[in-house]
C-alpha cells in the first residue's frame, strides 16, 4: 500500500498563501476608508455604512463584523488623549470651568467624529486580511 503525499506543486491542494492579503497594507488602506484589496474604490458609501461591494474590484465587503468595536476603540483613545489633556490645561492656567467644558466637548465630539470612520475602515482591514467572518471563505 503506497501513501500519497501532497506537494506544494499540487493543483489539487493547494496551500493558502500567507502574503496573498498583506496585513499592514490592509490596515493603511482601511485608515484612509479604501478598499481594503485594491486601495482604490471607496469602502464607505455614507458615513459609518460599508458597501457591499467595492466599486473597483467588486471585493465583496458586507461580510466584516465591525459591530461596537470602532466606537469602543474612539472611547478608549479619546478618554486617554483628552483627559491627561484637560489634566494639564487645568493645572497650568485654570481656566473658566465653563470655557474648559466648551472647548473639550468640542474637541472630544470632533476627534470622536474623525477616528469613528477611519477605525471601522481599520477593523475591516484586520477582518479582510485575516480571511475572518467569511471574508475568502471560496478561496479554498
């Protein structure tokens, strides 16, 4: 009796490759809210809602599960940019507590409002590379 192996020559199985989805491209492309495959069609089609389907290279995206991870990764990083922030402003020129309250509610809404689409983008990036939550679920 004569046992087959499998090289990696054979058509039939074939490994996956590990470099076929870069994982820091992935990421960068997800930052700038690009398709995560080709970097060139745009992953959002309004603010925070992914398209099914990239518009380049007809990637199928609606398969990431993004879910509450982008808005807790802008709370965590927000919350430790801001309150070391309002820590030292306070210490320094104690202003008016109702300027301080005006301003870092301003600046926390908007620095919340820029990382919210970029982290989605991110988070779809990482779930696309990885081939998670079907995402190169027919490669093989």
């Amino acid at each position: 009796m004569m046992l087959q192996t499998a090289t990696l020559d054979d058509a039939a199985s074939p490994l996956p490759d590990p470099d076929d989805r870069p994982f820091w491209p992935s990421i960068r492309r997800g930052w700038q809210c690009r398709c995560p495959n080709c970097g060139g069609g745009p992953m959002m089609r309004s603010y925070l809602k992914v398209r099914d389907t990239c518009p380049v290279c007809g990637e199928e995206l609606f398969h990431h599960r993004a879910d509450d991870g982008p808005a807790y990764l802008t709370i965590l990083i927000v919350g430790h940019l801001m309150a070391p922030l309002m820590l030292f402003v306070f210490t320094q020129w104690r202003p008016d507590p109702l300027t301080s309250a005006t301003v870092f509610s301003v600046a926390c809404v908007a620095l919340s409002l820029f990382l919210l689409p970029r982290l989605k983008g991110v988070l779809v990036g990482v779930q696309w590379s990885k081939r998670m939550h079907g995402f190169g679920q027919d490669d093989g």
